[in-house]
C-alpha cells in the first residue's frame, strides 16, 4: 500500500462493509470484525456473554433480524429493512399486526426539518419497536388505510464481540487506540473510525524498532468500552501514556479535537500541535461537548490520556446519525487526511527526545555546510529557524517542546535533528 492511494484504499473497505447491519451485538459486528482480521491477521477477536457486568453496565442479548417491513393494503412495500437497514429502530422486537395509521404513526420516527434523510434510531435497553422514513415519505401515507407490520427478530444470550491488536514495541509504554463498529449503515460517523484506524495500524506493523507498543480496540461504542475498560483497567492505567479515540475522521470539510477530561495530557497537546499545521482553523471543542468513547476513557477513577482528533464532529455536521451520513459524504481524501493527522501525532511520540547541543555558544554551521558562507543581508533569515532550533537544545527541552516555543512543525524539528546530528553538533 502506498499513502498515495491510502485514501481509495480506506475508502473500498468502507464500501465492502457499508451494508452490513451492525449493532451491539450480534453477527453484523463479526462480519465487520472478520473482514478487518483479513487485513490485520494478528487481530484477536474476544467476546463476553450476555448478563457480563461491566461496573454499572450489563451486556445485553445479541439481536438479529431477518426481515422488517411495512406494506399498504395492496401489498406495496413502504418501507424495508432490506433496502436500507436505517429503517428499522435498532434492536426493535418481533411484530406481525395490522395497524390503522394513528397506531403505526405512533411507532415511526423521521426528520421534518430533513425531509428526504431517514434518521438512525435505536432503543438498546428498552423492549420496544419501530421503523425509520423520510418524512417526505410519512407526509404521502394514507391515514384512513390499514398497515402490515412485520419485523422479524431475535433477541437471544449471546456474547459481545470485540477486537483487539497489540503491535510490541522496544518499550512497554503503550500508545492506545480506539474506535467502534456498531452502527449500521453510516459512513463518516462509523465506517471512518474503524478503516483509518485499521489503516493506522497497518502502517505501524511496517515500521521498524518501534520505539513504543500500541494498542488498538475496535469495539461497540459505550457499553463496548466499558467492558474494556472492566477487563483491564490495572494493566491501561499502569501502561499508557497517550491514546486516541478515532471517530468521524472521514469528510473533509474540516478538522477539529475534542479534549481529554484533563485538557494537558500528551495527547491533548500533541493533537493540538499536530492540528494547527494542517489547518490552523481547525475546530477547538470543549470536554463538554464530549459524546463518543472519550466520556469511559477520560472517567473519574479511569482518566486515561485519551483525546480525540476528527474531522466533522459527531453531531455538529448535518448529515449525522441520517442516511444522508454516505459513502459520498466520506471521501478518499477526506479519509487520507484524518489518516495523516493521526499518523503525524504517532510521528510526533516515535521521535520525540531531549536534544542536547555539545558545543558552548552558537555552533560554526558555515564550516559544516549548515549556512550560507557569504554574509549579506537576508542570509540569517534562511536558517533563523534553524538557529531558533538549536537555541533550545539544552537537554531540558524536548523535540515537541522546542516545536511549540518556535512555532514550527514536529516534522521541520526532525529534519534539523538529522542534520545537526549528521554534523555531530546534536545528541538525541
């Protein structure tokens, strides 16, 4: 794979497993989660039963279904699970009944204000049923007709399924990475997370020395983590010094961070760091804004360094939680863009160190070919960052430090480093 075609490349898994009807629990997660493991063969798959309690949480029953429709009285089809899988409330129970339209208006959900959007709708842990529409389609029902509803499922004890990928690194110390597969037919807001991340780890498996270990979890959102988090709370907090959630990383209209709980840890600034060299006007939100996997990660008693980089955030750009959250609003190179940022932030703790300069006063760079050897007015300005650079090199100030007091981008302190250690002025 090369990081040109990085993003067509994202972007045909996404396609392969857009129609999958995913959810908590049950088999459209393994079919995402089998599909990923062909990519990742080291992937392990886990599951915990259902009734697992997880701190305040219990896993519920897995939940499937074969069919879902409503149909007029001359057997039109209104609506159909099989044409859009967002049309039926996620986890809905088993119905077979005839209805007059006040009784089945009472169970359908759309958007007036998006009118041809058929809205995602779910009811977890409360038995109930439903179906989803454009509201275009709910104003042309008839409401003297009678209605067949039928929904086909299965509520069941089953497990939760989870994955997991652990790539070693020189050190013990873990970077931890983390996003969900549980919606269904969704893009930005799903299918970004899990294939920029798959995509990450791909990229890490191929770097040589590692200096760090890294973690990556894809999971149901929520209930997922926090069965997680259950599992090995001792083994995250002792280890990992700097994790992300990814999610909604896709389009590309713009980038924005959202903050750990803590707002100062080495992946909040890090992301930050990394975010305003790409697009100084990225989108800056609160740990109050929070809705995503960050609320178990960043927990009171939990309060791992986990902060999140994105694209259009999760319930800030029209299309979410609709059908209109496409494979056209996710593009290739909005997915290469979220992959880069991330991938800078990886950059960014791999070759992070406290550079110490072995000289007293400014280093002669002329003589090693680091300046221009005719001085004349303008010539300083060519290596003022340079020389800014070297400034710091006390062996106090770390890479990303000096980066930040200077204004230059993470990737620029890497160049000088190959350079001045080169001319055997810098040691890292």
């Amino acid at each position: 794979m090369t990081e040109r075609s990085i993003g067509q490349v994202m972007h045909k898994w996404a396609e392969d497993l857009f129609p999958i009807n995913r959810s908590l629990t049950g088999e459209g997660v393994r079919q995402t989660l089998n599909y990923l493991k062909k990519i990742l063969p080291d992937l392990e798959i886990k599951s915990v039963p259902t009734g697992y309690e997880a701190f305040d949480w219990t896993v519920p029953e897995e939940w499937s279904v074969s069919e879902a429709f409503i149909e007029d009285e001359h057997g039109v089809r209104i609506v159909d699970f099989k044409v859009n899988n967002l049309h039926l409330v996620g986890y809905s129970v088993s119905v077979d009944e005839w209805l007059t339209f006040d009784e089945l208006n009472a169970h359908l959900y759309s958007l007036p204000e998006q009118p041809d959007a058929i809205p995602y709708v779910t009811s977890y842990y409360t038995k109930r049923w439903g179906f989803c529409l454009t509201h275009s389609q709910r104003q042309q029902l008839n409401k003297d007709g009678k209605y067949h509803v039928v929904i086909k499922s299965e509520h069941k004890k089953g497990v939760l399924n989870y994955a997991e990928l652990v790539l070693p690194g020189v050190s013990e110390k873990e970077v931890f990475f983390s996003t969900y597969v549980c919606h269904p037919s969704m893009a930005n807001n799903e299918l970004s997370g899990p294939v920029v991340t798959t995509a990450l780890a791909q990229w890490l498996m191929g770097v040589q020395d590692r200096r760090y270990t890294y973690r990556f979890v894809f999971i149901p959102e929520t209930i997922g983590s926090i069965v997680y988090i259950s599992k090995n709370l001792k083994h995250l907090k002792q280890k990992v010094f700097a994790g992300f959630n990814v999610t909604c990383i896709g389009d590309d209209r713009c980038y924005s961070y959202l903050p750990s709980r803590a707002g100062d840890t080495y992946s909040d600034k890090i992301a930050q760091h990394v975010l305003k060299h790409i697009d100084p006007d990225y989108k800056k939100y609160s740990w109050l804004d929070r809705g995503s996997d960050e609320r178990q990660y960043c927990a009171p008693g939990v309060d791992l360094p986990v902060a999140t980089i994105m694209r259009s955030k999760y319930g800030e750009y029209p299309e979410y939680h609709t059908s209109l959250d496409d494979l056209s609003l996710v593009t290739p190179g909005g997915l290469e863009g979220g992959f880069n940022a991330l991938k800078a932030a990886v950059e960014v703790i791999e070759n992070d160190c406290y550079p110490k300069i072995n000289v007293l006063c400014e280093p002669q760079l002329g003589k090693r070919g680091l300046y221009p050897t005719i001085s004349e007015k303008g010539s300083a300005d060519k290596v003022r960052d340079m020389m800014n650079f070297i400034s710091y090199c006390d062996g106090e100030h770390s890479l990303f430090d000096i980066s930040e007091i200077i204004n230059i981008p993470f990737k620029s302190s890497i160049t000088y480093i190959h350079k001045l250690s080169a001319s055997g002025l810098i040691k890292c």
